[in-house]
C-alpha cells in the first residue's frame, strides 16, 4: 500500500483554502435607505416657551429694539404673545404694563394660544403686584429712617440743654 504523499495533501489543502479566501463574498442585497425622519415641527406654545427661554438673558435695549420690530409687523396672536414675551423681560414697569395690555388682547381674541396668554398675563400681574408692594415697602423704610433721624436730632438736642442745664453758672457762689 501506498503511503499518502503529505506534502502534496498540504499543498492541495493551501491552495483551496487560496482559493476559497479569494472568491467573491456572497452578494447580499442593499438595506434600503430610510429617508430621515424631519423634526416634527413645534406646537405653538412650544415654540414660544422655546422663544421665552432664548431671549430672557437679553439685555434690556435688545428686548426693546425686538420688540418695536416686531410692533411694526403683522399682528397675528403668536406674534403679539413673542412681543409681549420681549416687554415682560425687560422688567421695566411701563412695559410689564404693556405686555399685560398686549396678553389680553390674545385672551379676548380667544385663539388656541389663549391659555398661554392667560398664563403669561397671571405671571406678569403678580409681578406687578410684588413690584407695588416692594415699592411701597420701600418708601416705608424712607419714611421710618428720615422719621428716626429727626427723633435722634431731638434726642441730642435735648441732651445738649441737659448738660447746658447741669453745668455750674461762673459767678453765682456757693452757699448764698
């Protein structure tokens, strides 16, 4: 019997395995390409909460200069809302009073945006109220320091005609 020839069984062996590396990988269909999904776009409240956040660190003649801008344009419930949105950032009193103003007319307009301008408007009201109140809170502690100085001048006048009073006269005599 014939012993097998291992070097040919390796070579054989290598050139399959040779051959095998080489050939094409199967074809495998394409995956289909999902179109990209488009955000949906932001409800209007949303949008203006979005709208709020952005612009609350403005400064004060940003806010302004936006808000006359957008005074100038088309009056739809949206934008009257962004302009007052604008007013109420600027913490100046005559315009908190405005974009209270501009809010009620969003809410007797009575639009899906109502109950955001119900909202906004509630917000800007209490802050006004609180404004009052430090105001009046403030004048209060004026009127009781100017009132506490005029006891204190009294009092040291009062100490002064006190140790007038206590200090001997020069030449009256002692004994008389």
């Amino acid at each position: 019997m014939k012993r097998p020839d291992f070097r040919l069984l390796t070579a054989v062996a290598v050139a399959a395995a040779l051959l095998a590396a080489c050939a094409a990988p199967p074809k495998t269909e394409p995956k289909p390409q999902l179109a990209p999904i488009a955000p949906a776009p932001l409800d209007p409240t949303r949008a203006l909460t979005v709208f709020y956040v952005q612009t609350r660190d403005l400064p004060s003649a940003e806010l302004s200069k936006r808000a006359l801008e957008l005074g100038n344009g088309i009056q739809t419930p949206d934008v009257t809302l962004r302009q007052a949105i604008l007013l109420g950032h600027t913490h100046n009193p005559a315009d908190t009073a405005r974009a209270i103003t501009l809010t009620e007319s969003v809410i007797k307009a009575d639009n899906g945006l109502k109950p955001y301008a119900q909202l906004l408007n509630a917000m800007w009201t209490e802050r006004r109220k609180l404004e009052d109140q430090i105001d009046k809170q403030t004048a209060a502690g004026k009127d009781a320091q100017k009132r506490a100085d005029q006891l204190k001048q009294q009092l040291d006048a009062l100490k002064a005609v006190e140790r007038d009073l206590a200090k001997p006269v020069p030449g009256a005599s002692k004994g008389d």
